[in-house]
C-alpha cells in the first residue's frame, strides 16, 4: 500500500489513465463536465469510425482507459434509462397492452435486447481474454452473469409467450389480468423483468470506485459483508424463537376458526359461541 500511494507510483497511474488526453488534468470542473458532454455527444461518429479504423490516431484515444471508462458508464447510463422507460411504461400503446398475453416487443424493449445483446459479447470476450479462473475471481463478474442470465430468460419467456398466444392453443389473446393462469410466460417474465432491473441499478455501485468519496465507503462497505451476515443470522435467530413462542401460545386460535366455519355460524353475530374471549390477550 505505501508503495502504490507513493507520489511518484500515483503520477505513473495518472498518466496511463489520462493516456492520449492530457488536456483533462488542466481544465477546471466546469470545463471538464462540458467535455464530457460533448465526448458522449459523439458516441455514435466515434464508434463508427472506430469500426473502420482501429489501429488509427483515433483508435488508440479511444482505447484510453479514461476513454473507455466515459463511453462504458455513458453506455450503461443509457441502458437504465430505457430500463426506466419500461419500467414506467412511458409509450402510448403500452396501457393498451396491459391485458394481452404475449404482446410483442415495443420499440423500447427492442432497444433493451440490442443492449443486452452487446454486453453478453462484452462478458465473452472478457471471460476470453481472462481466462475463466481470473474470470470467477471477480465478484462484480458474478454480478453481471446474474443480471445477464435474468434478462435472456425474460427475453426467452416473451418469446415463448408470443408463439404460444398465436398457436391458438393457449387461450384467449387478450384477457383480464386476474384472470391470467398463474403460470403464465408473460407473468413470469414481468417478474423476472423487475428481479434483472435490480440488479442492474445495484451495478452503479461499481462506478462509485472513480469517486474520491464514494470510493472508500464502497470498500468499507465490501469489508463489512460477513459482520452484516452475521448480525443478520442473530436477528432471524432471535426472530424464529419469539415467532415459536407466539405460535404456542395461540395455536388454537386457528383450529377455533375451522369449527366455527364447520358448524356454519353467523360470522356477523357477535353473540355466537365463537365470538367468546374474543380478546386476543386473553388465553
């Protein structure tokens, strides 16, 4: 540690992040949110000519680990935007679509599976180019396989959803929702949908790491995992034994209940035999 936090170690490091923009260093706060503006302004020109040109002047800017570092959480930012958009069903036609079962995929949902698409390829190349066991190593890599395999199965139930609606083999197309059979692909894949944005909102936390702030309270927090489980452990520990005493102390109440409904008592009537010590202190 004492040799990373070395002036000169830190120097080195800042110059390989800065590689190829050194203008960033001198620039005031300001001056610095603009650039970032207009660098995320020319995504689309950037990644197009990077297509093209790779080995380019360009190329190797792009391939900066600053560079990459402000087009991945750009990307990422865009992705739970549209992840907001779905959620909040934003477009015209998405409340007309609340009691059709396997709808197909709106303009918004598209632009999701394109997303999801291109970070599944970013985690093979990555697991690639590191190998598995360097791979594994890295929890934040378990956070992504988890919020990946999530959205592909909400993308397979939609899937599934949609052919099975238009077989004509699974009911009507559109119905009331509470009317839906419980095991429904598109039911399930709403919930696995909202599972998958949880994960995906948790993934900024990764982002905190750049932050002179953030960053220390995220290792601090890292650190603290296994006491919060432990404390965790005692407090449903302590939990169980109240609900197991609570349970013996008011079992019959339950067994009173089923009589009363067998022998078909007015549950209106507050003079019934069922309705006596009906305080519930009172054993």
């Amino acid at each position: 540690m004492q040799f990373v936090a070395h002036p000169n170690c830190q120097q080195l490091l800042t110059s390989i992040w800065y590689e190829g923009f050194p203008v960033w260093r001198r620039r005031n706060g300001f001056m610095k949110i603009l650039l970032c503006c207009g660098l995320i302004a020319c995504i689309p020109a950037i990644s197009l000519y990077y297509l093209f040109c790779p080995r380019s002047k360009m190329g190797k800017l792009v391939r900066s680990p600053f560079m990459k570092f402000i087009y991945h959480s750009a990307s990422f930012g865009c992705f739970l935007l549209l992840l907001v958009l779905a959620s909040t069903r934003t477009e015209g036609s998405e409340r007309s679509r609340q009691n059709i079962r396997g709808p197909p995929p709106s303009l918004v949902e598209w632009l999701i599976f394109f997303w999801v698409t291109g970070m599944v390829w970013a985690e093979c190349k990555q697991l690639w180019e590191e190998g598995l066991k360097a791979y594994v190593r890295q929890w934040w890599n378990w956070l992504d396989f988890i919020m990946l395999s999530f959205y592909l199965a909400t993308f397979s139930l939609k899937a599934v959803a949609f052919f099975q609606i238009h077989s004509d083999m699974y009911g009507s197309r559109v119905m009331e929702r509470h009317h839906w059979p419980d095991n429904d692909p598109t039911l399930i894949a709403e919930g696995v949908f909202a599972v998958a944005n949880v994960f995906s909102f948790a993934r900024i936390i990764y982002l905190f790491q750049t932050n002179p702030h953030l960053g220390p309270l995220q290792i601090s927090l890292g650190c603290m995992i296994i006491d919060i489980a432990k404390f965790l452990f005692i407090f449903f520990l302590i939990l169980t034994s109240f609900a197991c005493g609570l349970n013996q102390l008011y079992w019959y109440a339950d067994y009173m209940e089923e009589n009363c409904q067998m022998k078909g008592e007015n549950s209106t009537s507050p003079s019934g035999s069922c309705y006596q010590n009906s305080e519930p202190f009172m054993t």
